[in-house]
C-alpha cells in the first residue's frame, strides 16, 4: 500500500505548480488584484533504504536548492512514519503568487 502511496505523490508532485495553483485559487485570500497573495507547493522527498546522511539529506538539499532557484522559499517539513518505518518527507514551499507581478 505505501509503494501505491509513494508512486501516486510522485506523479502528482510532476504537476505540483499546476496543483498548487487550483488549491490557491480556491483556497487563498485575494491580494489586491484579485489573485491570492501567495502560492504553495507541497512536494514529498522519498527516504530510500541506506544511509540516511547519504540519502535522505541529500535528496532534501537538492530539492532546497532546486525550489529555491525557482524563486520558492522553505515553510514547513513534515516527517513520513508508516508501521514504524521512515518513508520521507512532506515538504512545503511558498512564493509570491504569479499574478501578483509587476506589470
């Protein structure tokens, strides 16, 4: 059930700007051009069997380098546990909504 689980978020983090997109449409408060302020990306970073400062830590630098070069700044992480085992990382990131920019 976790390895349905874990491809089911990987296909879905593919479209995460698009996702989070219709979620801040439908969820955010408007900023004053009627678009929400913000925008957020929840994307998970899978834990893979071995060592976890040569695994895990190292996939989660590389997903903090490569969101923030897309202009996304850090918000929350939230630990995966399933029957007691380590699966990864639910890692939330936000910028400033694209409509927001300047003209």
């Amino acid at each position: 059930m976790s390895k349905i689980l874990t491809g089911l978020l990987a296909m879905s983090l593919a479209s995460s700007a698009a996702i989070a997109q219709q979620d801040d449409d439908d969820a955010a408060t408007p900023g004053p051009k009627g678009c929400p302020e913000t925008q957020a990306s929840t994307v998970f970073v899978a834990d893979k069997s071995g060592s976890r400062q040569k695994g895990s830590a190292s996939r989660l630098s590389e997903t903090h380098k490569t969101a923030q070069d897309q202009g996304w700044d850090f918000e929350d992480l939230e630990i995966y546990i399933e029957d007691g085992d380590l699966q990864g990382f639910f890692v939330t990131y936000v910028r400033p909504h694209p409509c927001n920019k300047a003209e």
